[in-house]
C-alpha cells in the first residue's frame, strides 16, 4: 500500500495537491464571506440612495409647487385671488387643513382674519396678539413651531406653528396653522422652508394685488 510520505518524510505529490487545494479551498472560503459582506454594505448603500433620491424627487416636486404659487403670486389680480393661491398651497404642499391668515392692525396688538380654513381657522375671530407662539414669530420675525407631543398628550388645542408676514421692514401680520392632513404627523424640515418663503411672499403678494386693483397707494397694513 502506498503511503502519502516517502520514507525520507517528504510530501507525495499527492497529498502536496491536496494540501495546496485546501489552502486555495480556504482562501476561497474567506473570499466569499468578504464578498457577501460586501454585498450587505452595497445593498444598504443602495437603499439609502434610493431614500435619499426620493427625498430629493419630493423636495424638487414641492419646491416646483412653491416655485409655480410664487409666480401665481405675482399675477393674482386681487387679493382673493392671492388668499385662494396661498390656501391651495398650504393644503397641497405643507398639508395644512386648519389655519387661518391675519392682518395685523397699525397699533400691533390686535390680529384680524383674512381668510380662516378648518374648524379652528374659520371660528378664529379678531386676536390680541397675546399667544406665546403667534407673539414670539411678530416679534422674532421668523416661523415658531410649538415642540413635539409626548405619547398620551391629548390633541393640541393651541396652533402648531406660526408664520409672521413680512412687507419688510414691517411685520404685517401672521400665518396660524393649527392642524395638518391626517396623513402628515408633523410639520417635515422642508416645510418650515416653504413656511419661510412663504413669510417674505405672501403679504407682499397682497399688497401688490390690492395696488393693482386699487390703483392706489396704501400704506403697509394688510387692513
């Protein structure tokens, strides 16, 4: 019988195949850990880009809506005209069902409706500019958006966010939302964004539609 040494201890060529087939046998083992490893980190990859992309393909849609209201803005006829652009895109865009728009009067201490959506915004009635949120966005100049509930809170009686109207310099009077969609759980970064732009435009959008309707000058007052 043949034995896998020879007498003098050295290797067959057999078992010297054999051992060089284990080696390769091995490095082939840790090859395909090394690539299923890879294949694990690439398919995570894969799955953030394809979030991140359709984050992207939902902030471009939404920016092109705010793009295409901020033109409608500026070819309103009459402030009606302004108020139903200004609604359509806070329902549609930010998903806002509940929020009512305000002018602030010449003193800065009373706030008057000009157009109220949802239960909260169409019962909302002249406002002493008393609420914390709705006096810290005159006062600051920029959108105030109330923290977060805690699990088991009730539903939020109060507004949810508060966006000052700005004919700058002046602050002429502010945007409250008081509820969203069912389907939207919180206001999202990019809607805070469309909120700003929406501050520095919609007021400005008014007076420009009240000045061609008018053919007057009026002072900087939404009233």
């Amino acid at each position: 019988m043949a034995h896998p040494m020879t007498r003098q201890g050295n290797l067959t060529p057999r078992s010297t195949a054999a051992l060089v087939m284990q080696a390769e046998l091995a490095e082939l083992h840790a090859e395909r850990a090394r690539l299923r490893g890879e294949v694990v980190r690439l398919e995570r990859h894969v799955s953030t880009l394809s979030t991140e992309v359709a984050n992207a393909d939902q902030k471009a849609g939404d920016l092109e809506k705010l793009l295409t209201a901020v033109r409608r803005f500026e070819s309103c006829a009459d402030r009606a005209a302004v108020l139903a652009a200004l609604q359509e895109l806070l329902v549609t865009v930010i998903g806002a069902d509940d929020f009512v728009v305000l002018a602030l009067d010449d003193e800065g201490r009373t706030l008057w409706p000009l157009l109220g959506v949802g239960a909260a915004g169409s019962a909302c009635g002249p406002l002493l500019v008393s609420d914390a949120l709705v006096s810290s966005a005159l006062e600051t100049g920029k959108c105030q958006v109330a923290g977060p509930r805690a699990a088991g809170d009730l539903p939020r009686s109060g507004p949810i966010a508060s966006v000052p109207l700005m004919a700058w310099p002046h602050t002429v009077g502010a945007l409250v939302v008081f509820a969203l969609l069912a389907h939207r759980s919180a206001l999202r970064p990019l809607d805070l964004e469309l909120l700003e732009l929406l501050s520095s435009h919609a007021a400005t959008a008014i007076q420009l539609a009240d000045l061609r309707s008018a053919e007057t000058r009026r002072p900087p007052s939404l009233l």
